[in-house]
C-alpha cells in the first residue's frame, strides 16, 4: 500500500468508528500543497464537521486521536480552522527505504484484489501506412497495460486490426487496375501503400470508383473467392509493416483478433438479437434502440451490410465469453466516444451489467499550427517516417554530446546508433504520455528532445547521470546493494528525495485510477527535480563519513532504479550513458 493509502484508511477507521461512512471523504487526505503544511494534509474535518454538530478543530482532534498515528507521523497539528498536517516519522522513511534497496519491486505492492482486464488499443486499419494518429493508442495502451500487470492484474491485450474494410476495396480495385507486378515483387508493403493512396485519391475524385471500390469491398465480405484470396495475398504484407512497427517500439499483444475474425458471426448475431426483441426492424435497418440516445444503433443496414457497431458487439461477446473480463478498456481516440456510449449501453441490453467497460480515449496530434499534423505537402505523415526522424535528431544530440567529452569521445558507432534509437523513439512515446491523455497536443521535435525540461530525453539523462556516480565510484550497484548498509535521511534534500521515492507507489495508482500514463511522468520529473537538489546540496562520493556515502549512494541506486522502473512502465527503455 502506498503512504498515501495508508493514512488513508487510518481515517477510514476514524471515520466509520464515529458512524459515519468515510468513503466520500477520503480524497481529502493527501499530499500537503506545500512542505510548510507537512507531508500530507487532511481537510475532512471541515467538511464533517456540521454533521456531527461540533467546531473543525475539536473535530480534527478527535480524528486525530482516533486515527492513532504514532507509527507513521510524528508531528501532527491542526492549523487554521482545522486543516490536519502531517509529517511522516523520519525513521519510517528511513526502515521503508532500506527495505526497498533490497527488494526488486522497490517496496511497490501487488494490488490486493487482481481483476482480468482486456485492453483494446492501437487497432490500426491495415493496408494503408500506419500515421501519427496511431501513435497514441499504441502507447497508452501499452502503457496502461505495463501498469496494470507490475502490480498483478491480469492483462489480455487485443489488437482489434481494422483489417477488413474499405481499404481493402481499394487495394483490391488498385491491383486489378494499376498494378506494378515488378515493383511488388521488389517491395509489396510500398507497392500496396502506393496502391491505396492512388486508389484513395481517385475515389475521392470520381463518384464511379468510388461504387467500384465499394462494390469489390461488398464481394469480398460476401466470399467472393477470387477476392478471398486476394485478401489473403494482402494480410501478410499488411502485419508485416505494422510488426515492424511494433518491433521497433517495443510493443506486442497477447491477441491480434482483426474484424475479420469476427465476420461469419455477424449473421447470427444480428438473428439472435432481433429473436431476443433487443433489435428490431426499422426502415428495412435492423436497429437496437437505446434509451438516451437520439439515434438508435444500427447493425445491419437495408442493403445486408454490417456495421463498425456490429463487429464491435460481437467482439464485447466473443471477449465476455472467452475471458469473463472484469473491465474492458479502449484505448480509442475522442472522436468515437458516440460509438462506444452506444456499444457499452447496448451491452447493458445484452445482460453484461457487471463488466466496467471504459472508452480511454485521448485528443488530437497537432501541427505546429494548431490543425491535423501534416507533412508540408498536407499528406498524413507515416509512422515509420516520424520515427527516423526522431532517431536522426537524437542521433545528432548524442554525436554533439559525446564529442564533447573533456576527454575526447567514449562511444563507438554501434553505441551511439543503438543509444539514438533508444534516445529518439523514447522521446516520441514519453512526449505522447506526459500530455493529459484527453487534451490534444501540438507536436513538436524540438521540443520532445530538448534536454531540461520534462522530456524523454532529460528523464534518460538523468538516470544516465545517477548511474555514472558509480562508475565513477569503481563500484556496482549489485554490490552496494549487498552490504548492509542503511540509508539515513540526514539533510532535507535527502529526505525530500527519499519521501519522493516512496511515493512511487502513489504515482502508480493515481495512473491507473483513470487510466492516465501521465501521472507517471509527472512523478518521474519530480523525482528527477528532487534528485537534482539532492545532488548540489549532499556531496555523494566525498561524504563525510563512510556509512553517509553509504546511505546516500543507496538512495542515487534507489532514484536510477524507480526512474528505470518508472519509465519501464511507460515502455521506455533507459541507457547508462548518453
Ligand atoms: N480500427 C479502428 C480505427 O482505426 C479502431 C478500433 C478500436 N477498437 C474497437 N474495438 N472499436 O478507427
């Protein structure tokens, strides 16, 4: 349990032992606004107060007392009209931190009741080239679900693949009319990429490819063999380009179940719903009315057709059946929140009234210019693209840095291009996390591989830094950690640091609260701040006894380690020198 949790239910008893039920108030107990105020503060009692007829401060006594403290705070106070402030005791920090050198998890615990969650993220739609706009499911998702497994959920990622619409209809149509079989042969993920394009531009233009399009689209969902097996021609190429992708990013999924997985039972669905009364017949639509909403769901349209929807429901009972999921999380983008309140009602109507089902669902990647991130000729920028750039710019950082050295260069190419390649795609995933997920956010190189400030690459620099104290020391990690060393909180900024530290835990549960990977990075920045003024203020190496050089090269391996963890978490890996 983290600090917080644990005062937390401390005023939990209090409460309920005063008959009240404490829940509602809880979330005024919490980290004190200033370090004048403590480390934690708790208001509840101004706002209990008129319910039990009796002034804040007597109240926020008597809580205080029944709370009973002593073994976590050794200073605690009512201020003003009754603000409680609280200061952990020094030995507290001091026994949980050493304890935290010796454990791998850093004292961070399992959560006390796992729950199975699917998490529906990335999705791209296949044959046309994975964009910007996929950057931010694959991230969040992958990071929700880094978080979700270290404190021992269990975790089913799917990666629902739009791989069975339109844009078929246009490769489909594309190869049987513009086909280079030569270039293909060469290179079929660009060839299928330039199909699509062209293909997507004429129907865009011309109302009659457009029906041809949409017309090899329907024969391909109706068997047609010839287009069957086209499909089939295409999938492989189409997963190989976005598991480059991936592999490159360091993401992967349990299951990669595609809409395609789902379309043979579509039929049946759509029987059985009308069969239960759930949907009935409207305008030769079939539609599932939903109170609250001003349209109805539509899941098979006059001309046979199923929908997005329709997929999407057999896929909520296709996931119900098969895994009995506590949640379901979609990590989709804000623009389909319509579909998802519709879906989620919808599953409501078919009996799955236990499940939480969540729409995670995040802004717009923008320009410079505040509209759609473009390239400059107005084309959708290809993921693969941003990702070379930002290595090439990180790449460029690294060159400057290590020919900087007062003693000339230390890297060889090989380090220096596998250190760019770390540097850069964790800048791009960390500049996409650190945003509050559902505000949209202007994309900027610059400003994503700038080296102060709350960046990837200042988070990777300042794990590199922690970590050269001991190179500089001649000794490992490993070893410090196996003498028994203790870890003293001598200074203020040491203890500051190490109160930091224990508030890993925290952070960890305030992302997975609502499910905001950027709690994460807030708290790796405060961290790597708090590191900082430890550093000027706590001479590490030149302490003035043995076992204070001790301590405090304990807690330089503390910080390196939660900031290594903490961006694990984030699927960002760290280097040991940049
Ligand atoms: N393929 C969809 C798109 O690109 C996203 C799918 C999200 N997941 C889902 N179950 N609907 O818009």
């Amino acid at each position: 349990m983290s600090l917080l949790a644990e005062l937390r239910e401390r005023f939990a008893a209090a409460v309920n032992s005063l008959g009240e039920d404490p829940h509602r108030w809880l979330d005024q107990v919490r980290p004190a606004q200033s370090p004048r105020f403590g480390d934690y503060q708790a208001n509840l009692a101004l706002c209990l107060a008129k319910r039990f007829a009796t002034s804040p401060r007597q109240l926020a006594q008597e809580l205080i007392r029944r709370a009973q403290l002593d073994d976590l705070c050794h200073q605690v106070e009512v201020a003003g009209p009754g603000f409680i402030n609280m200061r952990l005791r020094d030995d507290l920090l001091e026994r949980r931190l050493t304890q935290a050198v010796h454990d791998p998890r850093l004292g961070i615990p399992l959560c006390a009741s796992p729950q199975t969650f699917v998490v529906d993220y990335s999705a791209p739609n296949v044959a046309k080239p994975m964009h910007v706009g996929h950057i931010r499911s694959t991230v969040i998702g992958d990071s929700i679900c880094r978080t979700l497994r270290f404190v021992g959920h269990q975790v089913i990622s799917d990666n629902h693949l739009g791989d069975w619409g339109t844009q078929f209809g246009m490769i489909i149509y594309g190869w049987r009319h513009f086909v280079d079989e030569e270039n293909f042969r060469q290179d079929p993920v660009g060839e299928l990429a330039r199909l699509y394009r062209l293909v997507n531009e004429l129907a865009e233009k011309d109302p009659a490819v457009n029906k041809a399009v949409l017309a090899e689209t329907a024969k391909l969902h109706a068997g047609d063999p010839d287009n069957r097996s086209l499909w089939q021609k295409f999938m492989p190429i189409c997963l190989q380009e976005i598991e480059a992708i991936y592999r490159r990013l360091g993401v992967s999924f349990d299951y990669t179940l595609g809409e395609s997985f789902y379309h043979d039972r579509l039929p049946a669905l759509v029987e059985d719903l009308l069969r239960r009364g759930i949907a009935r017949e409207s305008d030769g639509a079939i539609c599932i009315f939903l109170e609250g909403f001003k349209a109805p769901m539509i899941i098979r349209k006059r001309d046979g057709a199923f929908l997005y929807a329709t997929t999407d429901l057999a896929t909520l009972i296709y996931r119900m059946e098969t895994w009995q999921p506590d949640w379901i999380l979609y990590v989709v983008d804000h623009r389909q929140s319509l579909h998802f309140e519709q879906l989620f009602a919808a599953a409501r109507l078919l009996g799955f009234d236990k499940v939480k089902l969540v729409h995670v669902s995040f802004g717009t990647v923008l320009g410079e210019d505040g509209r759609p991130f473009r390239t400059r000729a107005g084309d959708v920028v290809s993921l693969e693209s941003l990702l070379d750039e930002a290595v090439a710019r990180a790449r460029k950082i690294v060159d400057a840095n290590d020919d900087a050295k007062p003693n000339g260069p230390e890297l060889s190419q090989e380090e220096r291009a596998r250190i760019a390649e770390v540097v850069g795609i964790g800048a791009l995933k960390y500049a996409d996390l650190s945003q509050n997920r559902t505000s949209d956010y202007v994309f900027s190189f610059d400003k994503m591989l700038a080296m102060n400030g709350n960046t990837g690459a200042y988070m990777q620099y300042a794990y590199a830094r922690v970590r050269s104290i001991f190179a500089r020391a001649g000794l490992s990690p490993e070893e410090l950690r196996l003498s028994d060393g203790a870890i003293v909180l001598a200074t203020p900024a040491e203890r500051s640091l190490g109160l930091e530290i224990l508030r890993f835990a925290e952070a960890i549960d305030l992302a997975l609260e609502d499910f905001r990977p950027n709690q994460l990075t807030n708290y790796l920045f405060e961290l790597a701040t708090k590191y900082s003024s430890f550093y000027e203020t706590c001479p590490v190496l030149q302490a003035d006894t043995p076992s204070l050089r001790q301590s405090r090269l304990l807690l330089c391996d503390l910080t390196a380690r939660t900031i290594q963890k903490g961006l694990e978490l984030l699927g960002i890996q760290v280097v040991d020198r940049m």
